[in-house]
C-alpha cells in the first residue's frame, strides 16, 4: 500500500519495524556519551561519522522500514550549551540527515527517514520542562531544519508530559508532514509525569499526529501501555505501537546516565517473540527498539513477519 500526498496509510498487514537504538549501539562500538551532546557528539568527527551511518545501514539491512536520522539531541539549547553558533549547529542537523538519508538510499530505498525531536531539556525529568513557548521555538527550529534536509517525517520521542507532547505536535505539523508522537512510560500506563497514557493519547490524535508511540519504557510497561493505546484509539484509524527500551539496569539508579555500554536483559530472540505477541494481542502499527537494542533485535522482528508487508511502505 503506498502512501500519498505524505499521508501514513491504516495498518494493513505487519507493522512498520523502526530501527533501534543509536547511542547504545554507538557506546556498543566504544564511543562516548556525554553531556551535553550525548550521541550527537559522534557527528563531530570522521570516524563518528561513519560510525553513525554504519549503524543505520545495519539496522536496514536487518529489516527497518523507518531509519531515525541521529538528532535526539540536536535542539537548539543543547548545541547553544555545546558552543555552537547558528551555522554549526543548522550543519549537524544537516549532516545527521545526509548519513541517514545515505545510509537509506544504498542500502533499502523504499525505507522511510524520521527526523527525530526529543524533549526540550530532559527525557526523564517532567519537572524540568520548560514554558510552551520555549518548547514551540525550539520545535520549530528543528523541525524546519529537519524537514529542509530531506526527512520523511518527524519523530517526537522520549517526552514525558502531555504539555510537552502537544506543543511540539503542533509546531511539527507545521511543516507539513507526518508527525509521530512518542511518550515515556512507567508503571500503570502513565507517563513520567504521572498523567494517564490513554487520555494523553486521545489528545494527541485529536490534535493531529499521525501516530502515537510509547518508548524508552521497559517492556512489561509497554506492554500495559500499549493496551491503553489500543484501547484510547480504537475507531480513530490512528496507528499507534512502541518501541521498549531493554538495557538491563537493574544495578543502576532510576533514571540515571552511565557513559558506558549497558547490556540488554532482552536477547534478540526473544525480544522478536515479545513484538510478535504484541501484535497479535493489540494490532500494534509500529514496533522497534529503544536502549540497549541492536540490529539483531530488529533483525529477529523482521523474521517472525517475514512473507508479510509492512503497512508504510515507499515514499
């Protein structure tokens, strides 16, 4: 089924495969992450570079129908915080872009690029969030810078409030083309925040996303969430899935980042088995990995849907 006019099409046979994590992946290979760039410090160097766009050729060669474009945080305050002035920092959006759309055309063509948007100023911490107006402006930003590069659609991910979540909503339709809206969930189907997953959902679709995700949550937690999703978005047509986070941090504080690799408590096997149950059970539109996931996560969800399209499929 081919979208048109950039519209993402009602599920109709296996869902779309997002790919997985990057930081992890590039802290797998022995890069640092360190505030306060943190992943996008690797676009900074060559041998980054290359890194970046080896990671996204692997997790499309495994089976990614949607590749994310490395700019979780290339908000403006971040590269502000980092010393970057304007043209710098429009540059590392752009050559975040160019590795994904790269990585993209040499490896699966028909695959879609997200340009991704994460929270303002902290995934984990709603009470740092800042005023509308400050989210608005710098939503605006990189989603325009986004969009100018060459992206298929927007990703907002990892927020953990509601507020949050619409006011980068609305300055990412803004530009005109689909826009996918992801929240970070604890226990119960809540975001961090401590506001219902379901009603914040239901919102969100009424304001125009063009699907609603859950990541950066560990997997029994998603597991309630996306019962929540399913149930909030039943009868609107709008895709909704998610994509859990695996890191094995059970000796690690809440919450807390460790600039070294953490290893997944989720192998790949079975990590494939936990989305194709999810499928059945919700008739989830999306899945994919957050933290600690490799391209042998996605590659084993590829194998349990293999002889079966994807409902977003081409551009």
């Amino acid at each position: 089924m081919e979208p048109t006019s950039r519209e993402v099409p009602v599920p109709a046979a296996r869902p779309t495969l997002l790919d997985g994590a990057m930081a992890t992946e590039l802290q797998r290979h022995g890069r640092p992450m360190r505030s306060p760039l943190w992943s996008s410090e690797a676009l900074g160097d060559a041998a980054g570079r290359a890194l970046v766009r080896d990671v996204h050729e692997r997790y499309l060669a495994a089976g990614a129908d949607v590749v994310t474009a490395n700019t979780l945080r290339c908000n403006r305050r971040t590269l502000d915080r980092a010393g970057l002035d304007d043209t710098a920092a429009r540059r590392l959006v752009e050559v975040a872009v160019r590795l994904a759309v790269a990585a993209r055309d040499t490896t699966r063509p028909a695959a879609w690029v997200a340009g991704s948007i994460g929270p303002a100023e902290d995934c984990y911490r709603p009470e740092l969030v800042p005023p509308d107006a400050q989210i608005r402006a710098e939503a605006r930003w990189l989603a325009e810078q986004l969009v100018g590069n060459g992206v298929d659609l927007l990703l907002v991910e990892t927020v953990n409030t509601a507020r949050e979540a619409m006011a980068a909503l609305a300055e990412a339709r803004a530009t005109g083309v689909p826009v996918w809206v992801s929240l970070v969930c604890g226990p119960g189907a809540r975001l961090l925040s401590g506001e219902p997953l379901a009603p914040a959902a239901a919102r969100l679709a009424g304001a125009g996303a063009t699907a609603v995700l859950v990541n950066c949550t560990g997997p029994a937690e998603t597991g309630a969430a996306l019962a929540a999703l399913a149930s909030a978005l039943a009868g609107t047509g709008t895709p909704f899935g998610g994509y859990p986070n695996v890191e094995d941090r059970s000796e690690i504080a809440p919450n807390t980042a460790v600039d070294r690799y953490v290893a997944p408590h989720t192998g790949p096997a079975e990590f494939g088995a936990l989305v194709a149950d999810w499928a059945d059970r919700f008739g989830l539109s999306i899945a994919g990995g957050c933290c600690g996931t490799t391209p042998a996560h996605v590659g084993a969800m590829a194998a349990r849907f293999a002889g079966t399209g994807a409902w977003l499929s081409g551009r």
